[in-house]
C-alpha cells in the first residue's frame, strides 16, 4: 500500500491501529519528556524549581494552542482535500498554515519579552517563585516558532496518512530533550535554565526534521514558495476546524492560571508543586488517548471526503473503545501506587505524602476523558466546527471555571482538587448527547 492509497484501507481496525499506534508512540515519547524534564528539575532543583515550571505552563498551554489549532484544522482540511483528490488546496493548506503561525507567534514571543514579569505575576508567582520562572520563561521563549512549526508539520504528515514519520519527529526530539536534560541541569548546573535550553535545542532539531521530510519528496505535499502565501479563503477554514482546539487550550490556560492564583491563595508554594507534577502526569496518563485520536481524524476525514459514512461509525466506536481501556488500566494502577509516581519527581516527604490525595483525586475522573476526546475530534474531522467549538470549550469554561471560582471559597485548596474530576464527568455526558445525534445522522446519509 503506497503513501497515496494508505486511507484507502477498508479493514477500520487495521488502519486505526496503523495510524494510532505511531502516534500514541510519538505521544507517549514527548510526555515522557516532560514528565523526565520534571524529574530532573525536582531532583536537581527541588519543589521550587517544579513550581516555577508549573508557573510558566499557562503560557506554554498557549503556545501550544496556536500549533495544535493550526495543525488540527489543516490536517482536517488536507485530508478532506486529498479524499476528494484536491491536492492543489492541500498544498495551499500548508503554506497558509505556515504563513500564519509565523506572524502570530512571532507577535506573541516580542509581546511576552516585553512584559515577562508581568505576566508572571499575571500567571501566579510568588516572590519566592519568581527567579525560577522567569529564569526558565526567559529562554523556553526562544523555541517558539520551531515547536508551532513542528505541531502543524506533524498533523499535516499525519494527514496524509504517513503516522511513522510523524513519530520519528516526535522521537527525535524527545531524545534530544532526554539527554540533554541532565547535561545543563546537573552536569554545567543551570538548574531550570538548563531544561530549558535542552527542551528548545530539541525543538530546533525536530523542526529540520520536519523541513527534511517535506523537502525530500517522500511527502505527498511539498514546501512550494508560490503556495506560502496567506489565502484567506483557505485560512478561515482552518480556523473554523481548529478554533475548537485554541479554544480548549487557551480555556486550558486560563484555568491554570485561575488554580495558581487560588492556589496561592488558599494553599503554598509546595502546592503550587503539588498541582504541576498532578497536571504533568494527568497529560503523561491522556497521551496514547491524543495518539488514538490523532489516529482516528485523518480516517474519519478521508472518510466524510469519500462518503464512506458507514466506515466513520465504524473507526469511531474502535477508537472510543480503545481509548477508553487504555486510560482506564492506567488509572487503576495509578490509583493503587500514587506515592511510588510522586517519589520520581521529589524527596520531600511532606510533598509526597499531601501529594499522593491530590493525585488521587485529580485523576479519578479520567477514563471518561477518552470518550470525550474522541468525540471532539470526530467533529473537528468532520469539519462541523461549532459542535467541535462547544465541546471542547465546555470542560474547560463551561464547568471547570465556575468550579474552580466557587469551590475553593467553601472548601479551601481542596475544592480546586475536586473541581478537575466533576468537570470531566459533566463534559463527558455532554459529549454523549452531541455523539448520539451525530450517529444517527450519519446513519440516515
């Protein structure tokens, strides 16, 4: 099977595999980065260091929303492109994603240099804080514009059905990032600076990855200067698709920035800490979820491109179902081990003791997340951008905001610990209601 046909696949469950399994890899791989990243700063730094990371996430959660927004609703185009052999707008898809993310986060990075304590202070620090977040801020900023370049060139290979190079650029820098880690922290002493510099060197070197393999010919899609230009025609597409993901994520920003802020107010700097090894290993726990997902969208696009409707149901419930048992496995032993995952990160007693209960119940919820993810995803893949938009707004703003605004008044730090396992369960039965009616609609084409 060439690269040009690879959708073409009628076995669902062999082609989920083939596409998720890469993915859920690469996933797997960059989490693990973070969660080494983390590793390294507790041990090398202590639970200051970690909450000066945890500090800077918000802005990091909004980096990220640009490339994933930008990623998702190109890979969506594309592979609605190339299911109707349009591989002129598919092309003219890339160079306008690219075009766009350059101006805008460009904009963003001089705009944060700018006011970088401010928003600091904006994203929680306290004074003890402080030196720690501004000291990694102050260089992850450098590796902006690579890292939303390689989250769009990632999506987009995963579009056109090519999974394992998407995984082999999440792979490289991964690695990267791995073994430089304990070369700036421990070896030149740079403590939080020192991952920093690693995470941005390897984002510089999977970003010539990504240039590489579309420079190469391997790709379907090729980097032409002529179609590197905005066509906004094209661009209000992608935002259309993937404006449900910004929103999730910038809402995902907002809100951390909302529970440092209370956390700070209602708790200390060690729960500060507690909270960023919680919310790193929560992403590390979701990422074969995100893999499966990424999987599943280019085959249910390819699909609605082709009107193999059938074909949707199909991969849909293989992907929900699949998820959903990953991540419930993963809980379970999570549940069972909590002080053992918190140990990697700190030797502080205090924090791993008052740790294990946050972890406990911050992860409690999550296997309802894997029905969640997919069902958003099976709307951003269909291109219906407004279900998309509401459902991955309504965990994050819909009901996790106003639970973190009034909980904690009544129950201290505690109530920002169990608005995080209400608000999946409330999204998840929304998405259930979206799902529902979606599938029958897809049944009556």
């Amino acid at each position: 099977m060439n690269k040009r046909n690879v959708l073409d696949e009628k076995n669902m469950l062999k082609l989920l595999l083939k596409l998720s399994l890469p993915a859920m890899t690469g996933m797997f791989v960059m989490a693990l980065y973070n969660i080494v990243d983390t590793i390294f700063v507790g041990q090398g730094v202590g639970s200051l260091g970690i909450a000066g990371l945890t500090i800077v996430f918000p802005f990091q959660m909004i980096i990220t929303s640009i490339g994933i927004s930008l990623g998702v609703g190109t890979a969506s185009l594309i592979s609605r492109s190339l299911g109707a052999k349009n591989y002129k707008k598919a092309e003219n898809s890339l160079g306008t994603s690219y075009m766009s993310a350059f101006i805008i986060t460009a904009i963003l990075t001089l705009f944060s240099y700018i006011f970088l304590d401010n928003l600091l202070h904006l994203f929680g620090a306290t004074k003890a804080v402080l030196p720690y977040s501004k000291s990694y801020m102050s260089i992850i900023l450098i590796g902006n514009i690579p890292i939303v370049f390689s989250m769009i060139g990632n999506n987009v290979i995963r579009s056109e059905g090519n999974a394992k190079m998407a995984m082999f650029s999440m792979l490289i820098g991964a690695v990267v990032n791995i073994l430089l880690d304990p070369l700036f922290i421990f070896h030149f002493k740079m403590g939080v600076a020192g991952a920093a510099t690693a995470s941005v060197i390897a984002q510089f070197t999977q970003l010539a990855f990504i240039i590489y393999f579309f420079s190469s010919g391997k790709s379907i899609l090729h980097f032409k200067l002529k179609s590197f230009l905005i066509k906004f025609s094209i661009l209000k597409e992608i935002v259309s698709v993937g404006f449900s993901s910004f929103a999730r994520l910038v809402a995902g920003s907002f809100v951390f920035i909302l529970i440092n802020n209370a956390i700070g107010k209602y708790g200390d700097d060690n729960s500060i800490a507690i909270f960023g090894i919680s919310v790193r290993f929560t992403r590390f726990v979701l990422m074969p979820v995100f893999g499966i997902a990424q999987g599943f969208q280019p085959i249910a696009g390819y699909n609605f491109g082709a009107k193999r409707f059938p074909k949707i149901i199909e991969v849909t419930k293989l992907a929900i179902i699949s998820s959903t048992a990953i991540i419930t496995f993963s809980i379970i032993l999570s549940e069972l081990f909590p002080t053992a995952i918190l140990k990697l990160f700190s030797k502080d007693p205090l924090l791993i003791s008052s740790g294990a209960k946050v972890l406990r119940i911050m992860i409690f919820a999550l296997p309802v997340v894997g029905f969640q993810a997919i069902g958003t995803t099976l709307f951003q893949a269909l291109g219906k951008a407004l279900p998309a938009i509401i459902l991955s707004m309504s965990r994050q703003i819909l009901i996790l905001i106003p639970l973190i605004l009034i909980l904690p008044r009544y129950y201290g730090v505690m109530g920002v610990w169990v608005s995080n396992p209400i608000s999946d369960t409330a999204s998840a039965i929304l998405t259930f209601f979206f799902y529902k009616n979606l599938i029958k609609q897809l049944k009556k084409l």
